[in-house]
C-alpha cells in the first residue's frame, strides 16, 4: 500500500520543499478583494490551490479560518479539500487536534478516515494530553496509508514552557524529545525499508538551538518536518538549517503563507511567489 510518507517524498523531490498554507483571515481576504465569509474563504482557498497545484509538494488549510464562519465555513473547507484532491495536491488539514479515547477518535474519522469530506492527505495534532493519547488518530492514519504531523517545538513563545520541560529521564530528556522519540518509532519500519515514516513533526523555523537545548533527536525520527514560519514570520533557509540540522534538511517541508499569499490575488502572481519560495528553500 501506498504511504503518505512515500508520496511526500516524491513530491518534495520533484516540486521542491515547500507548502503553501491556506489561510483565508480576514485582512488577506480584504486584500484579494474578497468578503470575510465563507464565500470568500472558499474562493481564496480555491484559487490558491488553482494556483500552486503542480507547483509545490503540498498545501495546509488552517481549519480555524474556516470553522470561525460556523457551519458554511465548514462546507466551503470541505470544497477546498476537496479541489486539492481534484488537483492531485497533497493537503495537510491543519486542525492540531489533541484529545483521548472516543473523542480522539471522532477528530480521527473527520480527518483521516476516507469517505470524510473533511479528510486530507495528513493532518496536525496536539500531543499535549500525552503522545499515546493519538493512538486513534495514528492507528487510522496508519490503516488509510495517509500521514500525521505532531507539533513538537512550535516557534510561538509559550510553547518552550511545555515543550522543553524536563523529564527526568536520560533518553528523552524533555517533553519534545519525548514526542520525537514517539514519531521515531512509529516510522521504524519504514526507516528498515528505506522510505520516510508518515508521521511528522511540527517544528517552527525561528526556535534556534530549543532542539538541542531539549535533546530532541529530528536525526532519528524517519519522518517530514513540517516548518512553519518561513518568510514573513522571520524564517530563512539558513535559520531551518540550524534549526533541524543537515541531516534532517532533506525531510523538511516548508510552509510558507503570507509570503505566497499576499502576491494575490491573481493566479499567475500567486504562482511567481511561490516559484521563488520554492527556489529559495532548495
């Protein structure tokens, strides 16, 4: 069966490192000329898929942008995941959620089972209640050869006071490590065969040395590092590097939103920005 792992790897090698990320918030949309409703949110999702698809390896739709236009925000989500598909896209649905047991497992059939409307290639979850707490949604992702991406060392401030604490323990010796090692193994057996795992960190370009203050093993862990905050958020090139070290550089997939997206709104503008992100991050 094929994997999210060995379909991210294809197209990173053939498209380049980047993902766009689908983020329709209300001053963007004023910029596309476009109405902060679900209306707009979905033509702006779908005219940034129309634009980069064939382009880039994958794009993210943060859900939060559509869910805050209630029940139609919804649909027109459901459209854009949809046009991703059509388009032969990979899409990451950029939900980050984190739950246990039955609930877990309802986030994991909205976004990982297939026949769901809402269910991409890969989704972000929240490790926080626990890692094992995600068996659900792994377990699924695992069956439908689709992909997951735990956030691990995010680039917001707040995060270094959950995700660097101390453990005690020798082998994981704070909260991320212990996540990296969770990813580690779980992509075990695709590391034996030679391919990339298909679940994911979550680490943010602008962190600096927090994996190695936290002793979080990228090198170990076989599987795509999402990383968010290229372009308008301060992250470069050289910083990811530093950040993930050379011998994970292969395995990093770069999201980028507002440098692709405030080239909108015309297709062909969109595509020129995300060709130079693209060639910036090779």
């Amino acid at each position: 069966m094929s994997t999210f792992g060995l379909a991210l790897r294809e197209a990173i090698d053939s498209l380049g490192r980047v993902c766009v990320g689908i983020d329709p918030h209300a001053p963007l949309l004023a910029q596309w000329g476009l109405e902060d409703s679900a209306a707009g949110a979905r033509e702006f999702g779908l005219r940034t898929i129309e634009a980069v698809a064939g382009h880039v390896a994958a794009v993210k739709p943060q859900v939060a942008f559509y869910e805050r236009h209630g029940s139609a925000g919804i649909a027109a989500l459901e459209d854009v995941i949809a046009a991703a598909r059509e388009a032969g896209v990979l899409c990451i649905v950029d939900a980050k959620r984190g739950d246990i047991g039955s609930t877990m497992q309802g986030y994991a059939d909205a976004f990982l089972r297939g026949g769901s409307r809402l269910a991409g290639d890969a989704v972000t979850l929240s490790p926080y209640l626990g890692f094992d707490s995600l068996t659900p949604a792994l377990d699924l992702a695992q069956a439908e050869g689709k992909g997951a991406f735990v956030l691990c060392l995010t680039s917001n401030p707040e995060g270094a006071s959950v995700q660097l604490a101390r453990t005690g323990q020798e082998s994981t010796p704070s909260v991320a490590a212990a996540m990296a090692a969770g990813a580690a193994r779980l992509n075990a057996a695709a590391a034996a065969r030679g391919e990339l795992g298909s679940v994911g960190l979550v680490i943010g370009a602008t962190i600096g040395d927090a994996a190695r203050e936290g002793g979080v093993d990228l090198g170990a862990v076989n599987g795509p590092l999402l990383v968010p905050g290229i372009g308008a958020q301060g992250g470069t090139p050289a910083s990811v590097r530093d950040v993930v070290g050379e011998s994970s550089w292969r395995n990093v997939l770069a999201s980028t939103s507002r440098a692709v997206l405030g080239a909108g709104p015309h297709v062909a503008a969109l595509r020129d920005a995300a060709a130079r992100t693209t060639a910036e991050m090779a």
